[in-house]
C-alpha cells in the first residue's frame, strides 16, 4: 500500500514538474519570439542577403540597395571560354531605363511570412524551427527580364558567334530555252539558346550575387529538306514561264496595277512548310517591300475627330475620315494563288478602317468644364528633347478618351518612329554610345500623370524614374516622387475615364518658359483629386566615378553622364467623391544613386558624334522639406 502511495506521489509531482516546465518553456519562447514582432524571422535570407531580424522598412532599404547595386555591375555572360559584361541598364534623357525589374515590395513581405504560423500562437515554434533547424530559408525575389532587350546587347557583345539557318532555296536561271532551276541545300544554323539561357540568368539575377551566366549554342535546320523543295520545282519554272504576274486595284483591271515580271519573281520564290505541307510560295519580306509602293498609292489612314477649347467651348479643329488599309497577307495569298492562274491577276485586298472618334460622336460631349491640370518643366533639355516633346504634344492634344477606356500613354503616342515624327538622341549602353529614338516623352508621362491625379481618375498603372531628375521634380516643392517613366514595350502610364462621359486631352507647350500644361476636360460629377507634396523619407549618395574605356569615341575624348542622388520618397493620391467617401493610393518610389559615369575614348577609326548626349539635365540635390 506504501508503494502504490508513493508511485502515485512520484508520478504526480512529474507530471507537475513536466508541465510547469512546459509552461515555463512556452513563455520563456514567447518572450523569446517577441523580438521578432514586426521583424523579419531569424536567418532569413532574400537571394543572398540577410534580413532576419529587419523591420520591413529596414529590410526593404537593404534589399534595395543590392538590387541598385546588381543592375549597375550587369551580368557577365560566357560562352566558349569567352565572356562579355552584358549591361542591364541603358542610360537616357538622364534618367535610365533597366532591362531588369526586381519586386522588392513583394520579397519583403514573403520574408516576413516566413516562420509564422496561422495560429498565432504557434508562432514562437516556427520562428524556433527558423533559428536552430536547417540552415534557415531563402526567399527569391521576383524578376521580370525584358527578353529582346537582354537579347539584343548578348548578340551586340558576341557579333561573330551566330550563324543564321539558310534556308532551302531555288536557283533559278533564264536560258534562250527558257527557264530552268535547281534546289539549293540549305544549311544548319548555330544560335544563341536564349529559351536555355533565361532560366540560368533568372537564377543569378535571384542570388543578388555577381555570377557568370553561361550561355550556350543549339542548331536550328531548314524547315524544308531537299527533296521536298524538288517536287516543286517543276511547279516554280511554270510561275516564271506565266509571269509577268499583274498586282491590281480592281478584277477588271481598271485602276492602279502593278506587273511583276518573271525576274524579280524568281528572285521571291521559295519552299515552305504550311500547315503540314510543304508549299510553292513567295518570301513575306520580299514580297512587303514590294507592296510599299502598292501601299503608299492606295493606303489612307483613319482620321480621328479632333477638338479645342476656345472660350470655355469645345470646337472641332480636326473632321473624322474613314481610311482604307491594304491587308498585305490576303494580298500575298491572293498573289500566290494568282501564280498559276491565266490570266495571272492578283486583285489587293482592301480593308475600310473606322476614326476611333467620328465628328458625329462629338455632337453630344457634354464637356463642360476643366477636371483639372498637370504641369512639368523640361528647361535645360537639349535640341531634340525638346523637338520629341513638341511631337508628343501634338500627338496628344485634342483627342478624345471616351468612358470606361482604360486610356495607354504609350498607345497615344506610338509608333515610336521617325515617320511619325520622333527624332534620335544618343544614348549610353554599357560601353557602348548608340542612336535611339523618343527621347523626352518621360517629361509628357510625368505632366499626364499629375493631370489624371488632379482630375480625380484613377491610375492603373505607373512607375517612377530610376533616376532623381530635375525635369521631373515636383512643382510643388521641387521634391521627386510625382514622375512617370514610360518606355515600349514597358513601362506604361494608364489610367481610367470612370466619369460616365467623354474626356478632351488639351496639351500645351510653353517653349518660352519651357513648360508643359496639360488639361482634361469634361463634365464633373463632383469628385475632386489632389496628392500631398512628395515627402523624401531618405537620400542616398552616389559613389565615386566610374571610367570605362569605349571604341565609340575618338582616342582621349571623354564624355560623362551626370551624377545622380538616390532617393526614398513617398506621396499620397486622393480621390474624393461627391458623397464625401475618398479613396487614397500611396505612391512610394525609389531612386537609384547612380555615380558619375565617364566614357573614355580609345577609338581609332570613325567615331559617333556626341554633341546630342543628353548628360542629364541639372544634378538633382537634396531639398529640405518642412
């Protein structure tokens, strides 16, 4: 009986001692755990940078200046023992624009997930597991590469290595018995594996660490083998024998036409494979350049309705007109089918294009009244800015957005051409200085976007420079934060017409005092739109100069780019109903600190010449706001 006493006592105080241990333990962890309240969980890592135990504040600064860091030294590529520094930023207008974008919003907040439970209180055990278990956990940042950027410059640093497919071809000959033609075996072609390459580019771009990114070649064959193309080789000899071949306005002839003789057809004929099926057809780019003369005769665009304010009225400056368009594919296929016909007539095929705003629509605007104005200054912009700010201009104003459009800046805007009255400024690419067109039309992103933030609409997307610059600096108080960069195919400028009517887009230009104003138009529904002054919450300063040697300029020529002071800013958007409800949309930008950057000649035959750079404008300085 003693004993069975004495097992009892024992066993109770054990299971006494175990749980106030545990109890013990528990609130030992919880007040452990509570350091990590609002704070990073202990070795937790983005890529390669330690953020365990940062607010997400202090963990967002930190990620941010390794991804400045990253995108400033590019990435070095190789291939068959060789390597290239491929460059992930290209300098213009002062500012940059980054083939790269890293989220790091988004790697924050998935690092301050890591190691919390859903149950609160099992937190303390998830964050115990982070500190002692594994080697912690890492977090990959989120990348967007724009492919045909990254693409280009690989293929600008490795010119020779490619060696394009060609393809299986005719050889056609005339003689005094007619004409004749043999198959030409095409060759295999050795190319860039860029579907290989953007995994492993991916990867290192995630580890925010320097690293080679290995680039490798694969073949690509003809599409057509020979054989295939002998079979019709009987089938081209009688085009060439039907040719000429008649490209005309009408089916009966009448009207504008076009003979293509039997000549230059030889020269467009080739085999391809269609759907399966190998086929007689002729080369799309041959056969486009020929129809431009067919275009520019019978082509007229669509003309859009245009309109003004004069006098607080809406006046028409510009009648809507249908236009015609010519369908180049139809027209091919109509061309190939025409080859064996007799007569041999290809009739183009025509296409009506409608106005998107017809002189009918702007009977009924119900414009009635300044929503409200954005304004910019662009002073100290060199000639072809300015000359690419005008264009942009003129391109906008007086166009209509019409109710619930989703209104694209750079849709507005385009093609980016120098048809279209766009013209070249140098930019600077790694070590290299090149011609590009439609410097400037930062500076009418950024006046739209003030427009649609102080009429009220809401924004659907924006991005902010890379880059403080003085063209965009708020006209508030002179602080960044209120810009928009925009940039084909990305970054764009959107925002929603919600107010239930039409939309007028009035752009002036004021070279005088070198300004932009730009004014929506409409009819109010009582809504009101206003920001608060741009806040700087930190500067960053830039480094020493870096100096690199480039063949672009003439030997002991040097050229800089600016210096540039990296900034945090921060601004809300309002938008307030007439029902008194508002809603707000807080903007936080950053700006990369980027050192002066100099070109140093070592060129010793034809340079590029370089009085267009546009260095940046003013160096953007700190301002102390109140």
């Amino acid at each position: 009986m003693e004993a069975v006493t004495f097992w009892r006592t024992t066993t109770f105080a054990a299971v006494v001692f175990f749980l106030l241990s545990a109890a013990a333990g528990s609130i030992l962890a919880a007040t452990w755990a509570q350091q990590y309240e609002d704070r990073v969980g202990p070795r937790v890592r983005v890529g390669s940078v330690e953020v365990g135990g940062l607010t997400r504040e202090e963990a967002l600064e930190r990620l941010q200046r390794a991804t400045d860091e990253r995108l400033s030294r590019g990435v070095e590529v190789e291939l068959n023992g060789r390597a290239a520094a491929i460059p992930l930023i290209t300098l213009r207008s002062g500012d940059t624009t980054e083939d790269v974008s890293f989220d790091e919003d988004a790697a924050v907040a998935e690092a301050l997930a890591r190691g919390r439970s859903p149950n609160p209180a099992l937190d303390a055990l998830s964050l115990l597991r982070l500190k002692f278990v594994g080697d912690g956990e890492r977090v990959d940042i989120p990348v967007s590469v724009t492919r045909e950027n990254v693409e280009a410059n690989v293929r600008a640093a490795f010119p020779d290595l490619e060696t394009p497919t060609q393809e299986t071809a005719f050889a056609f000959k005339k003689t005094r018995g007619g004409w004749t033609g043999e198959v030409v075996e095409g060759k295999v072609g050795r190319l860039f594996d860029f579907d290989a390459f953007a995994p492993r580019l991916t990867r290192s771009l995630q580890s925010l660490e320097s690293s080679t990114v290995r680039l490798t070649m694969t073949s690509a064959r003809p599409d057509v083998d020979v054989e295939a193309a002998r079979f019709l080789l009987s089938e081209g000899i009688e085009a060439l024998e039907n040719a000429p071949v008649l490209i005309a306005e009408r089916p009966d002839g009448s009207g504008s036409s076009w003979s293509v003789g039997a000549d230059a057809l030889a020269r467009m004929l080739v085999a391809q494979s269609r759907d399966g099926r190998v086929v007689l057809t002729v080369k799309a780019d041959a056969f486009d350049a020929l129809l431009d003369d067919t275009a520019s005769a019978l082509e007229r665009p669509a003309q859009n309705a245009r309109f003004q304010v004069v006098d607080g009225k809406v006046t028409e400056f510009a009648t809507s007109s249908t236009g015609v368009a010519l369908d180049r594919a139809a027209t091919r296929n109509a061309f190939e089918d025409a080859l064996s016909a007799t007569p041999a007539v290809a009739v183009v095929v025509l296409e009506e294009t409608a106005p998107e705003v017809s002189t009918d629509e702007g009977n009924d605007l119900g414009i009635t009244e300044a929503l409200g104005t954005g304004t910019s200054s662009f002073k100290g912009s060199p000639g072809n800015r300015i000359k690419n700010i005008r264009n942009g201009v003129r391109l906008l104003n007086g166009i209509l957005i019409a109710p619930d459009e989703t209104f694209s800046l750079t849709d507005a805007l385009k093609p980016f051409t120098l048809e279209n009255g766009y013209l070249p400024e140098l930019v600077i690419k790694g070590d290299k200085i090149e011609p590009e067109l439609g410097g400037g039309l930062c500076q009418i992103g950024t006046t739209t976007f003030r427009a649609a933030m102080n009429s009220g609409l809401p924004i659907a997307e924006r991005r902010n420079h890379s880059l403080v610059v003085s063209y965009y600096n708020d006209p508030g108080n002179g602080n960044p934060g209120t810009d928009a960069t925009i940039y084909e195919p990305a970054p764009d400028l959107k925002f929603v017409n919600d107010t239930g009517h039409y939309i007028l887009f009035q752009a002036q230009m004021n070279e005088a005092s070198q300004s932009l104003a730009f004014t929506f138009w409409g009819t109010s529904d009582g809504r009101e739109g206003s920001y608060t002054p741009p806040k700087v919450i930190r500067w960053i300063p830039y480094g020493e100069d870096v100096r690199t040697e480039t063949a672009d300029l003439a030997a002991g020529v040097e050229k800089c780019q600016a210096p540039h002071i990296g900034a945090d800013t921060t601004f809300t958007y309002a938008i307030t109903r007439a029902d008194g409800s508002t809603e707000e949309t807080v903007f936080d930008s950053h700006y990369r600190p980027l050192p002066r950057l100099c070109l140093i000649g070592k060129a010793t035959a034809e340079v590029i010449p370089i009085e267009s750079l546009d260095t940046g404008g003013t160096v953007s300085e700190p301002v102390t706001t109140p």
